[in-house]
C-alpha cells in the first residue's frame, strides 16, 4: 500500500499525500496551482475547453492521451504525467509547432476553447502521423468552438505537421520515462480528504478485497459519467475505489470464440479489435462521446453504470455478449441482457463488480448492423440506438436479435418484433410486418432529444434499413448519409 | 497552404506591418494558443476572495410569500447573504423598461430567476448554503409558449405594425396566393466562457467591477443604480471576454451588480461566476418566433402582396426585445422588393427567460421568415428557388425602397449572386441532384443558394456613438482605447490597425488596453456589427488630432507649408528632411505640444421615426450569399452538409484573415441555429436542454467537407465608413439560412418538388423526417 499519489508535473515528480478523491484536475491546476491556462466551459466533458494530455508508460513506451480535466478527478493521475498548454511552448518562450499553426491560421477568435484544441491537437501530433479529414474530426470532435467555423483548426491540425517530429520534446521524455519508471508499483495506492477515502489497486484480487471491505464505495474506471455526479449533482461520493490500475482488468484477448474485454479497457483501446470483427460496432464506437471521453471511459463502465441510453450495451446485447460478475473470489456469468432489470437497477449484488465483458465472435455469414440517432453525429447521446444480429440462410431468418437503447427503461430486446421474422423469408413483405409489431415491444418516452412519435417511427425504419442493407443484390444502394458510408455494404 | 496563411505570409515591404487591409494575425492569438490570455476568471484573487452562487427560482410563476435565509447566513463559510431587501438602490438591472429585478421580491416569472445571493469562501459552501434557502411559492398559472401568449395577448411591449402599399387588395388581386405558418426556434449564445463578474471594493462608495460584457456603460449605470451611487464611482473594465454574440450586452448587469454589491458589504473582492448549467437557465436567448404568412404572387413568383404577422417569445421582461422585434421586421424583406407589404409583430410576455440579443437581432428570424415564403412559392410553381429569388431581388433604380421607405442605394446583390453562381456552379450541380435523386430511393440530395441583404446601424439612432483616447508616449509608443470590446472579433486589432496607419508606425508600437468606463465614458454596447465602424473611427480621429497637431509642429519648426509634412511608412518627411515618429514626438514634447487626444465618431445620415416605423435606420447594407448542399437520409431524417460556397461583400475588409474568420463562424453559428441547436422546455417551465450533453451546437466534423469561402473581391462600402470597409459581425450569420433551404429542397424531392415540405427550424433529424412522411403522404394524395 502506498499513502498518497505521486505524478509527473511540469518536468518532476509531485508528491501529494493528503487529497481530495474527487477533486478535479481542472480545479487543482487552476485552483490550487494557479494554472489558469486549462479553462472550464462546461464541467461535464462536452466542451474539450479543459483538455490536458496524460503521458503513461505502457509496456515500456509511452502514450499520450487527451482527457477533460474537469472530469477527472485528481488521485488517477497517480503513475502518469499530466501536461498542460502552459507545458508546450519551449522556456525561451518559443510556441510548440501546434500553437504556431494555431497562431498562423488565425484558429483562435476568443481563445477561450483555444487551449483544449491545442492539447488535443498536440495528443495527435506526438502519437500519429498526418491526419485525414476524417481523422481530424474524429481527435477533435470533443472540442467545441463557437467562433471559427472549425475552419482555420482543421488546417492547423495538417500544418502542425510540417514542423516534423517532436525533437525536444521527446529528448525530455527519455527523463520523463525514468521518473514514471520509478512510481510504478503493484501496491494499492489509498489517499483520503475531507472524509472521503479513495483506493486504487493494482490487481484485481486487491480489487476485489477492498471492495468487499467497503461495499458501499463508488466505483469509477473512467469517470466519464461519475464526474458529473460531483460537478453536476455535486454529490458527496463519500469513498471511491478507482479501476484505472487494475491490470488485469485492462486486458482483452480473444478466447474460446470470444473477444474478453476487461472492464478496465477504454473505448479506444478496444475500438480496433471490435472494429475487426463488428465493422459498424466500430463504427458506433467512434461516436460514443469524443476522443477525450473514450480515453477515460470504458466499456466496462458503459454497461455497469446501467444507463437506457449507453450506446455499447444495444450492440453488445444484439450480438449475444456475456458479462462476467465478480464478488470476493466468487465469478459468475450472464447474459448481459439479463443484467439490465429495470430502469435503475441492475443484477448486481452488494460488493459485485464487473469483472469482464465477453463479445462472442461473429459467425459466418451472420449479419450485423448497429444505428446511432442524434441531433448532432459527434459527442451526442442517442435518441436512439438500435443493433440488429441476423442469421439469414437461404433467403430465410434462422434467428434475428433486435436491441435498442433509448427506447425503454433499460436497453431491451424487440422480441415481438423478432418473433415477426424468425422463421420467415426475408423480404420486404415480411419486414414491413415485423415492423408493426415493434409497437409491441417499445412504449418510449418524449424528452429533450426526440419525441415518443419519432422513436417508435424511426426505429422501425432502422429495421427496415438494416434489411435493404443485408439484402441488397447487385450494384448497392447507397443508404447512409452520416458516418462511414461503406459500412452498410459490408 | 491555403489562401488563409498565404494571405498572412504576404508582407510588402516599404508599408508598415499591420495597418489597414492587411492581413494582420489577432492581437491576442499568441496569448490565446498559450493559455496566457487572461480572462476574468484568471485574475488573480486578492486575499478573502468571495465566491458567490445565485439562488434561482424553480418555478415559471408565483407569488413568494417567504424566503427564510437564515439558515444559510450560519452555513458554513458564508460571509453573507443578499435578498431584495439588502439592496441599497433599485432593485432591477434592465436595459430600457425597469422590469428586471436584480433579486425577485414578490414574484418569480421563470424558473432560473435570481432570487438571492451567497457569498462564501467558496463556491462549494456557498452553493451548499444556498441549498438550505428555505422559499414558500404560491403556483400561478404559467404561460409557457408563443401561442398561449398571443391567445392571452400576454405582451411585455404593444404590438406594432410596418405598413407600405396596400397588401390586402394586393392579396385579393393575386393570381396565386399561399398561407402558411412558421416556426423558428431560439438558440443559445453558448460563449465558452460563461457569464462572469468580479468586483473589487475601492475607497469611498467605489467598486471597479471586471465584467464579462459587450456593454461596460450600462453595467456601470446598473451598478451604480444598485448600490444608490453616482455613475463615477463605478469603474467597469473588460479585457476580453471568451465569446460574446449578444449574450453579453444587456444581461452582465445582473452579475456585476451583484458582485458589487456583495463587495460593497463585506470589503473584500468577490465573484460570480455561473457555471454551465446555471448559466443557460439564468440567461436569455435568442428569440423564438411564430410566423404567419399570405402571400399573392404572379405566375413568374414575383411578389404582389404579402403579409407577415411575426410573434416572438420575450420571455418574462422587456430587455431588448422591442429593438429585435422591429429589426426583424426591418429584414422581413431581406434583399427583396415587397410593393405591397404588411408586417404585425407581437411580442409575447412568457413565463420563460428573458430573451436577449443574439447576433442578427432578430434579423435573421426575418430573413428565415421571407425565405421559406420564397421556396414556398418555387414549389407552388415548379420552378428553382433561385430563379424566384431574382425575380423578386430589389432594383438599383426601381423597385428599390424597403417597407419602411429607405431607398436602397448600394444594391450589389445581383452583381454578388450572379458571381456566386458562377463560382459554385450552381445550375450543374441542381441538375445532377436531380438526377442523382431519381435513382437514389433513400438518400436525397439537396441544394440552395440563398442571399443575405442586411442593414447596419442600430436602429435606435442615439446609440450610433462611439468614443476613443489615444496616447502618444515620449518615446514613441501608443497606447490606444476606445469604447468597443473585444469578444474574439478581432475588434482591438482592426482598431489598432488604423491607428498604425494613421501615424504610419508599426501595428506592434500601438498598445491595445481593456476597455474601461474611466477611459472612455458613456459607450454604446459593442453590437449590431458596428464595432470597427465606430470605434475605428473614434480612434482615427482621436489619432488624426494628434498627427495634426504633429503637423502643425513640425512645418513650425521647420518653416514648411503643411502640406511639406508627408506622413511616410515609418517616417515622416518635413520638406527636406526625414524624422522617425518618436523623434518626432520627442521634439513636439520639449515643445509642449499635448500628446493625448479623445476621438469621437457619430454615424452620419441615419434618421427613423420610431412610431411611422420610417426613415433611414441603416446608414448602409451589407450583402452576401451561400449555396449550401445538402444529403438526407429519408429513413431516419438525419442530413450531412456537404458542400458550401460563400461570396460575402465586406467592403474594402480592414483585415481579410479576420474577415473571413467572421463569415465562417457566422455561417456555421447560422446553420446550427437552423440544424442541431434545439431549446426544449421541460412542461414545468425549466429549460431541459441546458448544458452542451443535449444542448447540440456545430462540432468540427458538421462542417461541409468542401467549403469554399471568399469576400467580394469588388466590395466596397458606398458611404464614408472607415476605410470603405464594412460591418461583418452579423451579417453572414444569415448565410446559414441556406442550409435549411437546402435540407427543403432534398426533402421536397419525395414529393417530385411539388409539395413544399414546410420544414421548420431547428431542422433537427426527427422535423426533417415528419417532413419526409408529410410530403409523401401529401404527394399520395
């Protein structure tokens, strides 16, 4: 066990024995250091205005992640090194090549989101090369700007490259690695202030131990939606226990036809390998908050935290995933379906974690689609959210799985609408029957994103879209206007 | 490299760096990308800094029988806590009707109205004492939407009415005649940098309050008026502000006068600072409207007749809302001639937030209004909308006075258009849409060119002011300030610009200062897009004062005629001889000539008559146009923008770089109004989408993946405004309004461009479908 965290800041290593376990980075670097550089605009990581990068040491190299410090809460930056805007430009004052192409391009009007994009553009710059356009709007579709249009950004962020790698700043990183180096430990590290007490272990039978010890601890992996129970709620959170370090929890391998994911994986780490075998699964991954939300945030945490409009579990449950829970020493495994009880609750037992989500490998021929509406494409939360699984022989549905999100209390399962299709050819006729019976199945809400009308109306018409996508012979027709296109001929 | 940083390479030599039509970078741009900007809530804090938080209403109407603050003033940290009752001057913080209590006392009209204060040590403590506020409502009925309003005649100003020709015979005479309704929704400012103030308590009855406002002035009187003390104790100063776009201009009173008064009371510093949340249910937005119109027409789609009856939400005061009403009456004409021609307006008292500017000023509430009557027509006819738009386009010599009798003298649209058309290749590209949409069942395509027409003074004459003051130091720095702020529109650099030009130095030997009411006094708010025009001028003379007096000095002392002393790049020539400026200037002080000026600037020209709704409210129009396409998805209603092209007239521009930052921003603030930013209000009053997780403005990826963008190369401004240049804050916001009509034109294609879809804005993909399924369902039968 190790009391306090320790970190990277501004070249050394800073020791902090006593803090507050939910204290943001963004209200310690300007409240407690004077750092006023790093700016808020929202407080509940929709903006990017606060973005800060953190350097970590993974398998022996490092890696550069843009996350929003107003929602990460200041313990989890134990082992890592955080970098700021007022980090980039050299001591004698020069500007980093990502201000300069910022500067040159006219990219700032008022500033004010300024430094955000300038730490996500510097997150691009030392960990890939050029971007595409696409690219582009992917790194920076968590940082909103009201003034420039994105215009003058977007050619900063090609610019920036000309200036060609990041010399100086990878000599200093060579000292910033054997200084992380010498913070790595397996051991639990525990902090505590103003009567909250945070732990972070390192193995999940630590984990598992310390959350059966105090099982009325919140759980956080990437704080992406628990931040906003401090910022927004300004909830007490009283004890947390922090996923980030666990090892074994960050592993994903494919296993007896399985892809394991841990649930301590973020979304952009497992992006690629479920991309591989679900395309558009991929594809919804890469609309699930923005590139700082999906650095922090977790799969894992997507499903635990049992929200009706989490975008993986409609996709997860479709497919047929599993879900692994773990209390003490003792596992069980479910259908993941079956976790989601009812709006608000969970099967998940007192001291129980999830341990693991197991995505069981597509089979041959099976078709697999998964929609996302919103207002807007980037860093919206679905009005709804459907998944569609089919295995279509012959011409006929041997079996049909429908999930949505946003349309009931809990992402659930479209069993009349499905029932309408099993056994059946699949054809238009049979469609647009199985369509009516969708009303059977879903009586959603009318709310700030979408009407009940548009809903019920729109998530037929996916089911309809996902036939004309599966069942297209000869030359395609185009069916998508937002996103990958291709991906619907896939 | 694109034209943008070519433009910025571009340095001739022998002129000086950054003077006028140069591509000079934004003053603060190096300060910007290095987070060393600093921004009200930057400052440092003095020792025992309070932090306020502002306890709200949660309901849209009631009686207050009591708030007992008692257990907050014992709350942990607290230092104080303020109702109605500790103010020590009048309760309101208006801009012109006194309907704006500071803290309400007897009645709360919204939820999210400011009813007290707490000041803590910290934010944390004072928002946990707010908490224990204890308030007994009595409910009152709420009016919560535009139509109940109208139904109740709940208005918070008379309605009002612009009349020219005779429209109802007009109507009646027409060989096609269409009515329909409009709806278009409000829109949040969204400045990322939310409403601040931060007051520091001085000696005697003075307060220096560090504002977040486009309107230092009439925070200055607000405050004062607050703390029952004459204007010049009050000193108010704004560096810069993280975005502004009217949000800023009438509603920083309400935090500044509380910051003030919570200094005044206790001595020490103290902040407001709203969070996000806080700050979209606190503040107004831009104004929501119902329009209805009659419409007669001949078979070509010129217009005979037209009426409007437009409605808008005020919310529960008065705020501006009588100027933007009228202003989108002014621009219910947009770039057309409309002979004969009604236009009522209401505006309705609600039990929701006061609305407030927001760039346009109702203008492009207007704008959208005649445009969707246009398309309307185009469909009624079978023809292309662009062609009705020319039809209807107003004359240079005929067909050129607006619905409130100013001749329109500066007429370039055609010209503008024509070449826009061109550049974008517009007619090509409708014909491959419409071939493209034949055979495309489930995407469809759409595309429309739409103009912008847009009248620059504020219409309330008076405000057509601006001051400036102008030091020459001995060594021959500038230091430069006038009444305008700078909110990121480059507003401090254009004005720096011409002072470098008028003394012929380099831009980097002009220092920018904050605004500040103890420099120049009685401002007008930065707004209607006249900074540049008014500051710049204020500043030139200010600057022109002193070259002159310079003059003077020199041809005395070097017994040449005036006109010997030639003002040249970096230098300045007396007859025979070459001086630098600070040699100069350092000559004219030993012979104590004054090195200081105030400059002073009124627009010339403008003349309205506010009861006949006639005159000449604008000293000139600025001109633009956009032809925006568009992809829909008929299943689920969502869209992309795929392509812009803007030709945007901003005279002779002061600053291109800048220039062109303005028009791109403005079109894509426009095409969120008109797309994704949807207000929803919950059923019980309180604003359901008030932070950005469902508030949805433009992210980078909604910006067309090709975008074209050029200002007029033969722009120049008609009248005497400085340096022939235009205003460009506004205007091409209205650019936007393409992309609705663009999203129209693919939706419309279900029904074989015969049925007019009638979206209405926001656009959001649930509308765009409802108008799939109506048109289909009407092309049916």
């Amino acid at each position: 066990m190790s009391e306090g965290i320790r970190f990277v800041f501004r070249g050394e290593v800073r020791e902090i024995d006593k803090i507050d376990p939910t204290l943001s980075v963004l209200r310690w670097l300007r409240e407690v250091e004077g750092a006023s550089g790093t700016k808020e605009g929202c407080a509940e990581g929709d903006c990017g205005a606060c973005t800060v990068v953190l350097g970590e040491l993974v398998d022996g190299s490092m890696q550069y992640r843009a996350v929003n410090a107003c929602i990460q809460f200041m313990p989890t930056l134990h082992g890592k090194q955080l970098i700021t805007v007022e980090d980039l430009a050299s001591p004698d004052g020069a500007l980093h090549p990502v201000q300069k192409a910022m500067v040159e391009t006219s990219g700032s009007q008022c500033g004010f989101c300024t430094p955000g994009f300038v730490m996500s553009m510097f997150a691009m710059k030392v960990s890939e090369g050029r971007p595409s356009r696409d690219r582009i709007n992917d790194v920076l579709a968590g940082n909103l700007c009201r003034c420039t249009g994105y215009g003058p950004i977007i050619e900063a962020s090609e610019k920036m490259y000309d200036a060609g790698p990041e010399t100086a700043f990878l000599e200093e990183e060579k000292r910033v690695v054997a200084l992380l180096e010498g913070l790595s430990s397996d051991a639990m590290v525990e902090t505590a202030d103003k009567g909250r007490r945070y732990f972070a272990p390192a193995r999940v039978d630590d984990l598992a131990r310390v959350y059966t010890d105090n099982p009325d601890a919140v759980i956080v992996a990437g704080a992406t939606d628990v931040g906003l129970w401090v910022t927004k709620m300004h909830k007490d959170l009283g004890t947390v226990i922090y996923l980030g370090r666990v090892k074994e929890l960050k592993e994903m391998r494919v296993a007896s036809g399985y892809l394991e994911i841990g649930a301590g994986v973020s979304y952009t780490d497992a992006w690629d390998e479920i991309k591989k075998h679900y395309p558009d699964f991929g594809e919804l991954i890469r609309r699930i908050g923005s590139t700082q939300v999906r650095n922090a945030g977790t799969i894992g945490g997507n499903v635990a935290n049992g929200s009706p409009i989490g975008d993986t579990p409609p996709a997860l449950i479709a497919a047929g995933a599993r879900l692994v829970l773990r209390k003490g020493e003792e596992r069980r495994e479910i259908d993941l379906e079956s976790f989601f009880i009812d709006y608000g609750k969970q099967d998940r037992g007192i001291g129980e974690f999830v341990e693991m989500v197991k995505l069981p490998l597509p089979k041959a021929g099976s078709k697999f689609r998964s929609y996302k509406i919103s207002k807007r494409f980037d860093q919206d939360i679905s009005a709804a959210c459907g998944a569609f699984m089919a295995d279509i022989e012959k011409g006929q549905v041997k079996d049909i799985r429908i999930c949505f999100g946003g349309m009931a209390g809990t992402p659930a399962r479209a069993k009349h609408t499905e029932a309408a299709l099993i056994g059946k050819t699949w054809d238009e006729e049979t469609v647009k029957t199985a369509m009516a019976e969708m009303v059977k199945d879903y009586n959603p809400l009318t709310d700030m994103r979408a009407s009940e009308a548009y809903r019920a109306k729109v998530a037929r018409n996916l089911l309809y879209k996902f036939f004309v996508e599966t069942s297209q012979v000869g030359e395609k027709v185009n069916t998508r206007v937002v996103g990958d296109r291709e991906l619907a001929h896939v | 490299m694109s034209d943008r940083t070519m433009a910025n390479e571009k340095n001739n030599a022998g002129i000086i760096q950054g003077g006028v039509h140069q591509n000079h970078l934004h003053d603060s741009a190096h300060k910007h990308v290095s987070g060393t900007a600093i921004y009200i809530d930057d400052l440092p804090e003095l020792p025992g800094c309070l932090q306020v938080y502002i306890g709200m209403s949660e309901k849209p109407h009631a009686k207050i029988k009591s708030i007992d603050v008692s257990a907050a003033r014992k709350a942990e940290g607290v230092a104080c806590v303020l109702t109605a009752d500790d103010i020590p001057g009048i309760n309101d913080y208006s801009p012109v009707m006194g309907d704006d209590p500071i803290f309400a006392n007897e009645l709360v009209e919204y939820v999210g109205q400011s009813m007290f204060a707490v000041a803590a040590d910290s934010i944390d403590n004072a928002r946990a004492a707010a908490s224990l506020v204890k308030v007994d409502y009595e409910e009152l009925p709420a009016i919560l939407t535009i139509e109940e309003a109208l139904e109740k005649e709940s208005y918070v100003l008379s309605p009002n009415e612009m009349k020219r020709g005779d429209s109802a015979t007009a109507l009646e005479r027409a060989e096609n005649r269409l009515k329909d309704r409009i709806l278009i929704g409000g829109q949040d400012h969204f400045y990322l940098e939310g409403h601040i103030a931060l007051a520091i308590p001085g000696e005697d009855d003075d307060v220096l309050v560090h504002s977040s406002t486009q309107h230092p002035s009439e925070v200055q009187h607000n405050v004062a008026k607050a703390l029952g003390v004459s204007d010049h104790c009050v000193t108010i100063e704004i560096r810069r502000m993280g975005g502004g776009f009217g949000g800023k201009e009438s509603q920083p009173a309400l935090f500044a006068s509380v910051a003030a008064m919570v200094a005044k009371k206790t001595g020490k510093a103290a902040k407001v600072r709203l969070d996000r949340d806080d700050d979209m249910e606190m503040t107004g937005k831009r104004h929501d409207f119902i329009m209805d119109y009659d419409v007669g027409f001949d078979a070509s789609g010129r217009i005979e007749g037209i009426e409007f009856i437009q409605a808008c939400r005020a919310g529960n005061s008065a705020d501006l809302t009588g100027a933007i009403a009228d202003r989108a009456m002014f621009h219910a004409d947009n770039a057309y001639y409309l002979e004969n021609v009604t236009i009522k307006s209401y505006r309705c008292k609600t039990n929701t937030v006061s609305n407030t500017a927001f760039r346009g000023f109702g203008g492009p509430q207007g704008v959208v209004g005649i445009e969707r009557v246009i398309d309307a027509i185009a469909n009624h006819l079978g023809k292309d909308p662009l062609e009705i738009r020319k039809v209807n386009f107003y004359g240079t010599t005929d067909r050129n006075v607006t619905p409130y009798y100013m001749t329109v003298e500066d007429n370039v649209i055609h010209e503008l258009v024509v070449e826009l058309e061109a550049d974008a290749d517009y007619a090509a590209r409708r014909a491959d849409i419409r071939a493209f949409n034949e055979n495309s069942p489930f995407v469809k395509k759409g595309i429309a060119l739409t103009p912008v027409k847009f009248g620059i003074s504020f219409t309330t004459t008076f405000l057509n002011q601006a001051g400036a003051l102008v030091h020459v130091y001995t060594d021959g720095s500038v230091h430069l300030n006038h009444g305008g702020t700078e909110m990121g529109q480059g507003l401090y650099t254009k004005v720096a610009q011409v002072v470098a030009e008028e003394f012929q130095i380099d831009n980097n030997r002009v220092k920018i200062t904050a605004t500040n009411t103890g420099k120049v006094p009685n401002t007008s708010a930065t707004a209607a897009s006249s900074g540049a025009d008014m500051n710049g001028m204020a500043a030139q003379a200010a600057a022109r004062t002193i070259r002159n007096r310079l003059t003077d000095f020199a041809a005395q002392k070097f017994q040449v005629k005036a006109d010997e002393v030639r003002w040249l790049p970096g230098r300045i020539q007396v007859g025979a001889e070459e001086m630098t400026f600070p040699d100069l200037v350092k000559q004219a002080y030993l012979a104590r000539i004054s090195l200081s000026s105030t400059g002073y600037y009124a627009t010339p020209k403008i003349h309205y008559d506010a009861q006949k709704m006639q005159g000449r409210p604008f000293y000139y129009f600025a001109y633009g146009a956009a032809v925006t396409e568009v992809e829909v998805d008929t299943l689920t209603g969502e869209y992309k923008v795929m392509r812009t092209d803007i030709l945007h007239d901003v005279g002779k521009s002061l600053n291109p770089t800048i220039d062109l930052g303005q028009v791109e921003g403005a079109y894509i603030q426009g095409v969120g109004w008109l797309t994704t930013e949807e207000l929803v209000w919950h059923p019980s009053g309180k604003l359901w989408t008030h932070a950005p997780s469902t508030y949805k403005i433009p992210a980078c990826s909604d910006r067309a993946p090709e975008f074209n963008v050029r200002l007029w190369d033969k722009g120049k401004n008609a009248e005497e405004t400085i340096y022939r240049s235009k205003a460009v804050g506004e205007p091409p916001l209205m650019l936007g309004v393409s992309a609705l009509m663009a999203l129209s034109d693919a939706v419309a294609s279900v029904g074989g461009y015969k049925i007019h879809p009638g979206l209405n804005a926001p656009a959001t993909p649930e509308r765009v479908l409802d108008a799939v399924d109506r048109v289909r369902e009407a092309a049916a039968g």
